[in-house]
C-alpha cells in the first residue's frame, strides 16, 4: 500500500485505512466486511518541520465498501474539517 500525502491549504493529508472488523484470533482478516477510515492532519512551519498533528475518524452510516472508497472520503472529509465544515472538528491549534 502506497503511503499517499496530500497537500491541502497548508496542511498534510494521511488517509488512515483499516478494516471493519478486527484480525481475528488466528492472525487473518475479512476485508469482505468493509472498510473503516480515519485521517491525521498535519502542519508544518516554514522550515518544513512538524508543528502538530491531530486524528479525526470520518463518521459513516455503513463500513465502507473498499479501500479506495474510504481513501477518497478519508481525504474530503480532512477537507472539510480543515475548511470549518464539520461541527466539533477544528485543526485550530495545530
């Protein structure tokens, strides 16, 4: 899996993907059950260090049905957390 960044006004972007349900007992998964998202964004100053992080989890009604479908909710979602859209969530801080 590639470790994809996206740069979004001023702010780093880390889709956070992972499975529905957790590895069982025996070390397997079931990615037939769905996929769960969540998203750290990151700020950085002018020398490009890391000044802050945060790690919101993106709320849906249902797992999502592949990986690639959480990764692109993933990223609107930071989006609109970092354009002040979601109620509760606020990158203000970082």
């Amino acid at each position: 899996m590639n470790d994809t960044i996206r740069s979004y006004r001023g702010f780093d972007i880390y889709p956070l993907i992972y499975s529905h349900v957790p590895r069982r007992p025996d070390g397997s998964r079931s990615h037939s059950t769905g996929f769960d998202a969540s998203v750290k964004i990151c700020k950085r100053d002018s020398q490009d260090v890391q000044t802050g992080s945060k790690v919101f989890r993106v709320v849906a009604a249902a797992p999502f049905p592949d990986a690639g479908d959480a990764r692109r909710a993933s990223t609107l979602f930071a989006e609109q957390v970092i354009d002040g859209k979601i109620a509760g969530q606020s990158v203000s801080g970082l």
